[in-house]
C-alpha cells in the first residue's frame, strides 16, 4: 500500500469512534468502544485518557497485548492495529494531554486521581480497503 501512514492516519483522524481490545484473566477478548484518541504519533503510538478504576486498566497492567480498531462506515474501511498498551500515570504526559473539557469526564480534574492515559503502541496492521485486506509491520 503506497503512502500506509498517510492512509491510515486520515482514517484514523477522520473518526469520533475507536475501538480497543484487551484480554481478561481468562484470556478472552475484551472490545470497547472509545472516543478518538487524543493524540497519535504516526500510527506507531497513539493516546487515549480514561479513568483510572476502569476494568481495561486493571487488564492492560496484568497482561499488555493489545488490538485497536478503526472503521470508516461510509466508505467501508477499516485498520487494525496490533501491539501492547501502557497505562501511563506520568503527570507530564497528562498535562500534554489534559484539556479543560475533559473536567465533564473527571470531577477531580487532571490531579484528582482518576485520569489516566492510555499509550498504545502498535507491532502490525491489516487495512482493509476495496474489498482487499493488506497485512503491513510498523517500524
């Protein structure tokens, strides 16, 4: 696929919906949807913020693997992205990342305790496009 990153991260940027997986104590897997990351570097690391007793944070602590997923229903494509997520509690990294509209999501503020970041970063990829599906690793 010519111009991969390009691709995938308008994709990416385009959607309000995202989707991650984790695996639970059991070694099934668990899908939530989320809101678009908050930030994204290329399409190797990308941020979300969520709050700190989420069940996804207890799964990522004991068990890092990760899938993440993005879909364009209008035109039918889609990108998964395979990796290990990191829940990232650095108080710096919150402050890149913090924005007063997230105050709705966490009655403590960026200090309160319950914000916390997830950082995704991805191994490999399959697009999906015109009806084809493309395997791809990320550097």
């Amino acid at each position: 696929m010519n111009n991969s990153v390009e691709t995938i991260g308008n994709l990416i940027d385009k959607q309000s919906v995202s989707f991650i997986s984790s695996v639970d104590e059991n070694g099934y897997p668990n899908t939530k949807a989320m809101l678009a990351p908050v930030k994204r570097e290329g399409i190797k690391t990308i941020y979300w913020h969520t709050n700190s007793p989420s069940m996804r944070v207890k799964q990522y602590r004991d068990n890092p693997k990760a899938c993440i997923y993005f879909c364009d229903e209008q035109s039918f494509r889609g990108v998964m992205l395979k990796g290990t997520m990191e829940v990232v509690d650095d108080i710096e990294v919150k402050k890149e990342i913090w924005k007063d509209d997230f105050s709705m999501y966490y009655q403590g503020g960026m200090d309160g305790g319950d914000f916390i970041i997830l950082k995704f970063t991805a191994e490999t990829g399959r697009y999906y496009s015109d009806f084809l599906s493309e395997d791809f690793e990320i550097k």
